[in-house]
C-alpha cells in the first residue's frame, strides 16, 4: 500500500495557514483556558484536514489479477502459420493460473476479436475470417491492444508476429506504452515457403508512338533454378508466351514489341511455373502512353451501324463502332478513345458498371462524351438517374408543358430466396427510381411475392412518395417463388380503373412452382387496356414463360445478365407509359450564340421533325432549342470533359431537312472537334515513393497550382490529398490498391494522362522475420522474446495496482471535526458532560410542568 497526492501544490497552503496558527497561540495563549487550547487543536486538525483533501490524496491498493493478450499476426507474409500459433497458445494456456485475464486478438491492416479478455479462457479458439490481409499494421494493433487493458492491472502483450510491418510505425506505440504498466512479449515466426518465383519489376516506356517497337522487361526472381512460363498482355490480350530457364536470383527479360492500341495502354507480365508458394507476387502491370491521331467510339445497335460513321473522315479522325453490349467495361480500354458518341443506345444494353466508369473517364481524364437522340435515348432509353444522366447537360425528367396522360402502375417483383443481396437492392432501387418519375395523383402499386402474394403498397393514387419509398426500400428476400397469383392480382386492381394507361412490370429470377390460365387473365386485361412488360434475371429464370407473357400482353420482355442493368430498365418502362417524350411536329430551332457552332448557322436553320423532350440543367449551355423551350442541342463542361446532348436523331426520320442540309456533315465535325479533350504535351513526372504516395514534378515549376484526380481500372475515383514539396514538386496522397491508378493532371484548359503501376504488397515478398525490430520492442516495454510457450505467464515484474481516492473521507472528517470546534464554543464542555451523564428524576414523585416552570420564576426573582 502506497499513499500518493495527485495535487501536492494545494500543499503550499499550510504555509500560511501555519504561520497564523502560530502567530495566534503566541499572542493569546495567556489568557487561553484548557478548554479553549483544546479546541484550537481540534480548529488546526480540521483546517489541515480540508487542506490535504483538497490536494486529492489516494491510496495505491495492490491487484492480484494480471491480463495476458495473445496479439496474432495473420498478414499475407504469415500465412500457413496459424496452426503453429494456435498449438503455442494452447500449450501456454496450461501454465494460466486463477488470477490471470486472458484475451486473443488477431490484426493485419485491421484488428478483430477472436476471444473476448476473461478469466474463463482454457482453450485456444478457432480463428475467425481475415480480410485485407495485404498490409501489416502492427502499431495500430499494439494501440487497440493497449486500449482493451485495464490499467490498474499489469499486462502483458503476447505479439506473434515475423515483424514485417507494411504500415504504421511499431515503435512509435512502444514509446507511447513507456511508463504504463503494459510489456510486449514477442514471439518471432514467419512463413515456410520451400521455393517461390517473382515479378520483381515490369517497366514500358512511359511514352511511345503507335507501330513503334517497345521494350517490354521483366525482372523475374526465383529462389531455386527452374523452368517457367512468361506471358505478356496488352490491353488484357495475350502478346507473348514463352518457355524460360530460371536462375536462383534475378532474371531479366526484355521483349519488344510493336504496339497496335493507342492512348493509355496496359501491359502485363506473368509467371508461370510448376512450384510457387506465393502466387499474389508473379504478375505486375504498367502503363504506356501511345501516341496517335484522335480516337472516337461510336456506340449504336443498329444492324446497318451508325449514319454518324459516314460522316467523319477517316483520315482526320480514327473511329471505332461497337454494340452497346461489346462496350468496353475497363477504364485503361475506354481511355484510348479520345470521345464516345451514344447514338440511340438504351441504357439497360449499358449497365451501371460501364456508364460510371465512361463518368470517370469524362470527369476526370477529359474524354469528350454525347448522346443522340431516337425512340431509345436520354428518359425513353431508362437514363434516369444513372451516372450518364450525371454527366449530360440535361436532365430526363420533362418539366415542361407536355401533355401527360392518366397512369396506373403496377410492379410486381419477386422476393424469393434467391433475391437476396445484390438483385434485390438493384430491385428495391429499380423500384425506387419508378416511383420518382411518378406525379403525384398517378396511381401506382407495389406486389411482392415468393409462395404468396404480398400487397405491400395498395394500389392507388401517389400521395406521399416518400413513405413509397421508405416501404420499398423495406422489402426482405425470402421464400419461394409463385408468379401466377401475383400477377393475378395486379390485374385485378387495375383493370377496372378509369385511365389511359395502365402498366404492369414483372421482376423475377426463377421458375414459377404452380401454373395458371396465363392467356385468360391477359386477353382480360388487354380488354381493360392493361399491358405487361416481364424482366428475367439470370440463368434460373423462366425465359419462355416471360418472353410470351409479354408478347401477349402487348408489353416487352428484357433479358437481364447483369444485374446492374435492372434499374435502367425499369426507369425505361415508366418513362414510356408516364410521359409523351417524343415531339413529333415540325418546327424551326431557335439558335443561340455559341463559340464553335454560330458558323454553321450563318445562312438559316433548317426544319426539324421532331425530337426527344428533356430539360437543360442550369448550367448548360443551349445552343438550340424548340417552340416548346425544349433543348435541342446543348453542351456543358463536366469535369475535364466536354459533353453534347442532341435530342433530335442521326438518320433523318426526326432530323428532317437537316439530314438534307449541305452542312449536315460539318456538323458532325464540329460535334466531334468540341467532344475532343485539350491535352497538355507537358510530360509531368510520376513516381511512387516508398510510403506508397506519389512525388508529381512539374517541369515548369509552378506544383502548387495544379489539380490531381486519381481512378482505379474498374472506375471507382479515389481520395487525393496533395501536399506540397517543393515549386516544381507535390506530393499525392492515394489509397490505391495494387494495381494500375490511372492519373489526370489539369491545369487551367490542359489536361495530362498518365497510368502509374502500385506493385503488390510487400506482403508478398520473401523475406526473414525483423528480429532487430522485434528484439528493440521487448527490450522497450520490459519483455522478451519468447522461445517456450511456458514463458508467457512466467511473473510479472511489475504489480498492478488500484487507486482508492481519500479525499472524501478528509472532508468528512474535517466536517465532523468542525462541527465538533462550533459545539464547543457555542455550548461549552457542559454540553458534552450532559450528554455523556444525563440528568436523572427521582423515582418516588413525578414533577410536573407546572411545578418546573413556578421553580423558574422563583429563581428568576432571587437573582433580581
């Protein structure tokens, strides 16, 4: 038991407090009573009392319990070794006593309970999943480690780990531990890996001409002489193969080759071989920017192509015409196009995936992006609330003074078991976008089934479109699947409403368990003007059945491979029932100045037919528009990129007079030359440093005002922070995982591309355990490193110990004991002395109160 003051500067108040004490008894202890140098005593007790319960006193009581923490490292560079690190724990669980907690973590780039601190622990427990195995962060471990602990009682930290850290810093939560009453036990493994062969480093040139050889050179390393197999891609297409003799070290390769893509290309190296223990560190990737004349992707599912193809001249500009469904889904394959044009392409044949990544690619590399009008484009091709509406520069929704018929809507989705997780959040969100196109008052209905229907919004007028959505956003997967009453029973509500029209869309992904009299209950509905569209998602679907459900019904049938696709088709279908989007009467556009086009309209406008009815976004600008105050054709910066919208279509059928105009062709080129980015020849420098951020140089010194956007191949824009260096240098803080970063560097109007390799992990290189690392963390912290597993609840050095705070029983006391001084001078001793020996009456006569009170009055008068 130890006494210990957490303020002992309140101490300083004795000093005077003393020295009055002293000059008072030295200049009235003469006329002092016994009794009066008593209570100045019991005034100076009181005082000092108040005084040390002021400065927080405490005991330090001794605990007899002490906490173990077993901290497991399970990265990439420690696997296989879990079966060995649960053996040690449970042989050093035998040597646990009564008064040891015991708990078990295990980390990598992230920490997780495997078994909760406690005295009940016997046995070593199962491990649970780990995830993101791919870094090593054994300072935030021994941070969240030192956090679980009770402090008032020793602990030790038992770390099993080869040391190899990848992220953090190790002894900086060491040095935070100095002074606590925690000690870092370590116990050295690593991984036994027989033999291993590696991509070392994979370099292209960073710049190249399209037909120009390139050298491609790979550092292979091996740890034993053997044969393997090197393989090269470009683009994700197979260049190279070929048989090659390993050595024991490095080995390098060089293979040249003359590039046939353009703009960013991607190359990759792979190894091959019969024995590897680590299969993560044979492929690295890189990055060539090839040079060429401007490239534009033409996306169109018409059989005879795009009209837009037999504009452009070839020999001024290269072009591509795809499908939508062979649209390319990497962003290293969409960034060898300079531009894309959609020309009448519905978005369901697009996908989500493709359209967000085309988003990143306009937003933050500059790739010039337009869509074009017909009977499949902007809402009627299901683009509502999709990353390409984002990134247009008009909106789908009408908000015009069109005229909109009377609806009924009814969604009958399938919520089986087989829904679950990804298909239904697409439908729950499919839904979601179908009620936003709705106005209020149009009467909408929502069946969701599995064995049974479940009418989960009745069907009737929209009036509170957020509780629709709160409800379809609650819908659970589960069940079987029963499509015939379900479908039954949309048509029964809607069949006997007075509307124009009435809609139902069929969502399943299975095979129906019960039949019914399907051509009876359409040919009824078609009587009440009801019709049916049906989506099939998957393999499982019943393809047949919905195909000609919707072909009787007068509705349309939609083959769903991806998923994604789903909330684009059923923004389609509202669109086309909920709204008139087609303007099919002839007019003249009213033209407005812009830079670029004016030109082309200097002798008049032609006619146009018709067109599709959008809404310009505020910060758009229209450069033609309708009677109707519609945009015809209107463009707007996005990002880095330059996007058009022309509502009317590229064959003629709504163009009218403007495909018969002799600067028909012109506009098309001046379309595409508006579309085309402004890159910057500047070749800034990128590199990755150690830390893994990335060092930008510019060779004009001017770092501080340049802007840094970062994206991963699949689309997903990634965090930068940029902090300066220098003039001519930032540096770029990216969370990038292993993999191509693909970069875009803008300054004012010009823009840089430029892709950039992040290697795999270190994890995944060979390498011994850090002894010295682990050896300076035990000697820290009053640990050592551990060979026996007996050594783990050997005593500790250091006991634990509570604090039991005083202070309150000092005030008390002091209380008590002023108390004890105001009785005193108010009473005197006889107080006390009656207290202690009470008067006692005669037994023999009572006196009574009368008799008392005539006695007082007697003596009253004597004294006078």
């Amino acid at each position: 038991m130890d006494l210990r003051i957490d303020y002992p500067i309140f101490l300083l108040l004795l000093i005077p407090l003393l020295a009055y004490f002293i000059w008072t008894w030295r200049h009235h202890r003469a006329v002092l009573k016994k009794e009066h140098k008593i209570v100045f005593v019991i005034r100076i007790i009181a005082v000092t009392m108040l005084v040390f319960a002021v400065a927080s006193p405490y005991l330090l009581l001794p605990v007899k319990e002490e906490q173990v923490l077993f901290l497991i490292d399970r990265s990439a560079s420690m696997a296989g070794t879990e079966e060995e690190v649960l053996d040690f724990i449970e042989e050093s669980l035998e040597s646990k006593k009564d008064n040891h907690l015991v708990g078990i973590y295990s980390f990598a780039s992230n920490f997780q309970t495997e078994a909760i601190l406690s005295k009940t622990l016997e046995h070593a427990p199962k491990l649970s999943e780990m995830d993101e195995v791919d870094e090593t962060n054994i300072e935030q471990a021994l941070q969240l480690s030192s956090g679980i602990v009770d402090k008032d009682k020793a602990a030790r930290i038992v770390l099993l780990t080869d040391g190899l850290q990848t992220k953090g810093e190790a002894l900086e939560s060491i040095a935070k531990m100095a002074g606590s009453k925690i000690s870092v036990d370590v116990v050295p493994l690593s991984r036994d890996v027989a033999h291993d062969v590696a991509v070392r480093s994979f370099t292209t040139p960073q710049v190249s001409y399209q037909g120009e050889e390139q050298p491609l050179t790979a550092e292979i390393e091996s740890t034993k002489d053997t044969t393997g197999e090197l393989l090269l891609y470009e683009n994700d297409q197979l260049i190279h193969r070929e048989k090659v003799q390993l050595q024991e070290g490095k080995n390098v390769f060089t293979y040249r080759h003359k590039g046939s893509k353009e703009g960013l290309v991607k190359y990759e190296a792979s190894i091959q071989t019969d024995e590897d223990a680590i299969l993560e560190n044979n492929k690295l990737t890189s990055v060539t920017i090839v040079q060429s004349a401007p490239r534009l992707l033409i996306v169109s599912n018409r059989e005879e192509g795009s009209p837009i193809a037999d504009f452009l001249n070839p020999s001024s500009i290269q072009f591509d015409e795809v499908a939508a469904e062979e649209l390319p889904s990497s962003l290293s394959s969409i960034l060898k196009y300079n531009a894309i044009i959609f020309d009448n392409v519905p978005g369901h044949l697009v996908g989500e995936a493709k359209m967000g990544v085309i988003e990143q690619a306009v937003k933050n590399f500059g790739v010039g992006f337009m869509m074009v009008g017909g009977e499949n484009s902007f809402g009627l091709g299901g683009y509502f609330k999709t990353p390409i509406e984002r990134l247009l520069p008009v909106e789908m929704e009408v908000q015009g003074e069109h005229q909109l018929p009377s609806l009924g809507l009814v969604l009958v989705i399938d919520r089986s078991g087989s829904m679950a997780g990804m298909k239904m959040e697409l439908a729950r969100e499919a839904a979601v976008r179908s009620v936003e196109l709705l106005r209020n008052g149009d009467t909408f209905g929502l069946i969701a089934f599995d064995s049974e229907p479940w009418e989960l919004i009745e069907t009737s007028p929209l009036k509170n479109k957020e509780e629709v959505i709160e409800t379809i956003l609650s819908i659970p997967p589960g069940g079987g699947t029963n499509i015939y009453p379900a479908l039954s029973l949309a048509y029964g509500n809607l069949s006997h409403l007075k509307l124009q029209r009435k809609h139902i869309i069929l969502l399943t992904d299975g095979q129906s368990v019960a039949s019914g009299s399907y051509e009876a209950l359409i040919e009824d509905g078609k009587d009440n003007l009801v019709t049916l569209s049906t989506v099939a998602i998957g393999e499982d679907a019943d393809r047949r059945l919905l195909e000609s459900l919707s072909e009787l019904a007068g509705g349309r049938f939609y083959d769903v491979s991806d998923a994604t696709t789903i909330p684009s088709i059923l923004s389609r279908e509202t669109a086309m029932i909920s709204r008139t989007y087609i303007e099919d009467h002839p007019f003249y556009p009213v033209i407005y100045r812009s830079e670029g086009w004016n030109p082309l309209f200097e002798e008049g406008v032609p006619q146009m037919n018709a067109y599709i009815a959008t809404t310009a976004k505020a910060a758009s600008h229209v450069i033609a528009e309708s009677e109707k105050e519609d945009p015809v054709l209107v463009e707007w910066q996005y990002g880095l990129g330059r996007t058009i919208a022309f509502t009317s279509d590229s064959t003629g059928a709504w163009t009218g007079d403007w495909a018969r105009w002799d600067k028909w062709v012109d506009f098309w080129h001046t379309a595409v030359s508006r579309l085309l980015p402004n890159y910057n020849e500047i070749a800034y420098d990128i590199k990755m440093d150690r830390d893994g951020s990335f060092v930008i140089t510019d060779p004009t010194n001017q770092a501080a005002f340049i802007d840094v956007a970062a994206v991963d191949e699949l689309g997903n824009e990634l965090e930068v922070q940029l902090e300066p260096v220098s003039a001519s240098k930032v540096r770029a803080v990216v969370d990038a995982k292993p993999g191509l970063v693909f970069f875009s560097i803008s300054k004012g109007d010009d823009v840089y591309q430029a892709g950039l390799t992040v290697p795999y992990s270190a994890e995944y290189d060979l390498q011994p355990a850090d002894k010295e690392l682990l050896k300076e963390m035990a000697e820290k912290t009053g640990g050592k490193l551990i060979e026996e597993p007996q050594e783990v609840f050997r005593a500790f050095k250091d006991q634990g110990a509570t604090r039991q705070s005083i202070s309150t029983i000092l005030l008390f006391a002091s209380l008590l004991f002023f108390f004890i001084d105001i009785t005193l001078r108010r009473f005197g001793w006889s107080f006390f002395k009656q207290v202690a020996q009470p008067k006692k009456d005669s037994p023999d006569r009572e006196i009574s109160e009368e008799e008392t009170n005539v006695a007082q009055i007697l003596k009253g008068m004597k004294k006078k």
